[in-house]
C-alpha cells in the first residue's frame, strides 16, 4: 500500500502548522522545510482549507494557521478524505474495472477488511499524538529551532526529575 502525494504534503502541511501553532505560517517555508514542491502544496493547501482543517489569509501578512485545535483533528479522518476518490485496485472502481476475475475474486473481501483496519487504526490517532513530546518534529519543522530544542532539553530534563 502507498498513499498518495497529497495525503502525504496534507500530513506534512498540518504537522508544521501544529508545531508552529503560535504564528501564521507561509506556504513557501512549508515547501522548503518538508522538501515539497510548491505547486502541489498550494494545491493540497487548498484542498485543506475547503475541508476546514485550516485557515488560510492572502496577502501581506497571509499565510495558513490550523482551523482546529490538534487534539480535534483524527489523522483517519483527513487521510479519508484525501484517499477516498483514489480506488485501491481496478476492481474497486466499476467504472474502470477491466478485470476479468471481478465477479469471482475474494482477493476485494480481504483488501476491504485491510483497509477498514488501516483507517480504523489511524481513527484513533490526532494530530495532537503525532505533535506532541515529538522534539526531532519540532526541531525539523518549528521556524524557530532554537526555541524548540530548548523546550524539548527542558521537558527532558523535568521528566528525569
């Protein structure tokens, strides 16, 4: 199984935003911080913003900020909505299905059941749990890298108290 680019970015766009929850971030320190090419990532941005998972201002001052809180926003959720117009295999998609087998294969049955426990797997999981005690994320991503490694040594060192 492989998911498409644009779940991928999608992950990638709302994990920069949540460890840069403070500040409107830009699509271009997007691109450059998670090696992303810009076309496709105004696209997903967009496609983010019309589902609601963020905010996003043209302009001077614009940018893009989360449109909910990170414990709000289920990772199975998003990567449904992104994946649900991409059919698994040919046989999942009637309208292109040339697969002779169709009407007698089970191999579909099993696939679905994968697929069910795939996202049933990932329901359970927010955008919180990917963000947080995550100190290697916030220092790749925060725009203020400094701060992040700081905050991660302090953690560390209150939690060997």
């Amino acid at each position: 199984m492989r998911l498409t680019l644009r779940t991928n970015l999608a992950a990638r766009v709302l994990m920069f935003c949540g460890v840069n929850s403070d500040t409107t971030v830009r699509s271009a320190q997007i691109a450059e911080a998670t090696n992303a090419s810009g076309n496709h990532l105004s696209q997903v941005i967009h496609q983010l913003q019309q589902m609601g998972y963020v905010h996003t201002r043209r302009g001077r001052g614009g940018g893009l900020t989360l449109a909910r809180a990170p414990k709000e926003i289920c990772i199975g959720t998003m990567f449904r909505d992104f994946e649900s117009d991409v059919p698994f295999a040919e046989c999942f998609d009637p309208a292109n299905n040339n697969c002779p087998l169709t009407d007698s294969c089970r191999l579909n049955l099993f696939i679905t059941n994968a697929l069910d426990a795939f996202y049933q797997e990932l329901d359970n999981v927010t955008l919180q749990d990917l963000l947080e005690d995550n100190c290697g994320l916030a220092r790749l991503l925060s725009l203020h890298p400094g701060e992040a490694a700081a905050t991660c040594a302090d953690d560390r060192a209150r939690a060997a108290e």
